[in-house]
C-alpha cells in the first residue's frame, strides 16, 4: 500500500476489513490493550498519502459477538483515500450500516448524481401483499443501529439479547427482499431458498442500464441528447404523427350522404 501511494497520480481509494486498528480509542471492551500495533497501521496510512474518508452511523464495525463481559468491538472496516480522491469526489459518502449475519458491518459507498429517470410504469410485485417492505426495513435498521450504538457503551446481556432479536427480524426482512429482487430481475430459473440477492440487484441494474435511452436522432437528422430534449423531441414527433394519421382518414362525409327532397 505505500509503495502504490508514492507512485500514484490519480484518485486512489482503499476499502475493507484491515484487521487493525490506527490508535488505542478505536477498540473497546476486553483485553483493549491487544496485541496490534497501532504505530505500524497508522504510519502505513500516512506514508501512503492516505486519511480516513470519514463515516456515517456507528463507529465500530466489528464484534466478537460474545455477551458480557467478552465482548470486544473494534474499527476494521473503513475507506481510505488520496488528496486527489477528496478534489474529484468531494460528495463522496461512506455509511456504516448495521451488521446481520456477519460479525462485521457492511459499508455502503455513494456519489449523489443530479440524473432524475424518467417516470416509469407502475408495476405490482408480488411481495408488496406480504408487507410494507421499505418502511420495516428502515424502522428496523434504524432500531438495529440504536441498540448496537448502546451496546458500544455497555457490556449489558439484556442488550446483547435485544440486539439479536433485532438482528433475527431484519435477516427475515432480508428474505423478501430478496424475492422483490427475484420478481423484478425475472429470474424464474432460481430456486426461493438460494440466497443470491447481488445477482437479483445486478441483472435489475443490467436491464435497467440497456433500457436506458441516452440520445436519439431528431426529425433534421441532429443528435438529441438530455432527459428534457429527448422527452421533448419525443413528444412533437408522436404528436405530429397521430394527427397526420388523423388528418389522412378523415372522411368527406357529405360525398356519401344522399340527399332526398320532400315536399
């Protein structure tokens, strides 16, 4: 790591589990004088041109998952960056969200984007009539981080037990959102019980990146681009369309009308 950030020029990040720790604060509960050596890790990260990209929600991210008094949490998982990384992506955000099925906590990267997608059909998914997935699973993240949070203070059983009740109730949340991902990629070919809700989320954003349209050729043959100019340029080509087809099949009603006079 530090021989690439003396000969690095562009933006570089570095991201997972570094199984140590950069200063003694960033590990609480048993046996907190360790065995790592915080001056080695942290000298790494400088020597490399690297800092901490900063976080949101908890700050530890791994536990031993024991109760009491045994318990030990520590910061492992983090993102690290160069200068030329903050310059470029100054919107760069990293979340701590809560740990389920692992002893560490996943890490969420983003970049805000200003792209808005077009509206887009309504579709029913099957699972909606099981629950109101989105609004459980951000009351239960929610709860998740707030009982993890009060754990890092305290060696409480009674918290260790909440949190793995906690823990229990979003793994279950996790399995319909995994069948959403199924229904909506249109994987009919895998089986409910696989677990595999990267490859539902890929082959969605896969569908959803060809179905994208990115430019089109406008009526004088020029190329249109923009969600706004295509959308436009889209709307008077069809609006021009039906009403010549309009105009074209209107009828001459009075040439086949007979006229009879009565006295």
């Amino acid at each position: 790591m530090e021989r690439i950030g003396r000969n690095i020029s562009v933006p570089w990040a570095v991201g997972g589990d570094f199984t140590a720790i950069a200063e003694a604060s960033e590990r609480w509960g048993s046996n907190v004088s360790g065995r790592l050596s915080l001056s080695e890790f942290a000298d790494a990260i400088q020597n490399a041109g690297l800092s901490d990209a900063g976080f949101v929600g908890n700050r530890y991210t791994w536990s031993n998952n024991r109760a009491g008094n045994a318990r030990i949490w520590a910061w492992l998982d983090r993102i690290l960056v160069n200068d030329r990384w903050g310059a470029k992506f100054s919107n760069f955000r990293v979340e701590h969200l809560p740990r389920v099925n692992s002893d560490h906590a996943p890490l969420r990267i983003s970049f805000p984007t200003q792209i808005q997608p077009f509206i887009r059909p309504f579709w029913f998914f099957r699972m909606w009539t099981l629950h109101d997935l989105f609004k459980q699973v951000k009351a239960v993240e929610d709860e998740l981080v707030q009982v993890e949070s009060r754990m890092q203070n305290s060696m409480s059983k009674d918290l260790f037990q909440e949190s793995m009740a906690v823990r229990r109730k979003l793994a279950q949340l996790e399995l319909m959102e995994e069948i959403f991902w199924k229904q909506k990629a249109r994987n009919s070919w895998l089986e409910e019980g696989d677990r595999n809700t990267k490859l539902f989320l890929v082959t969605a954003r896969e569908r959803n990146r060809h179905a994208m349209i990115k430019s089109i050729k406008g009526e004088e043959g020029n190329t249109v681009t923009g969600q706004a100019q295509i959308q436009s340029e889209t709307t008077q080509f069809f609006e021009k369309l039906f009403q010549a087809e309009q105009a074209s099949q209107s009828i001459d009603f009075l040439s086949v009308i007979s006229f009879i006079l009565s006295s």
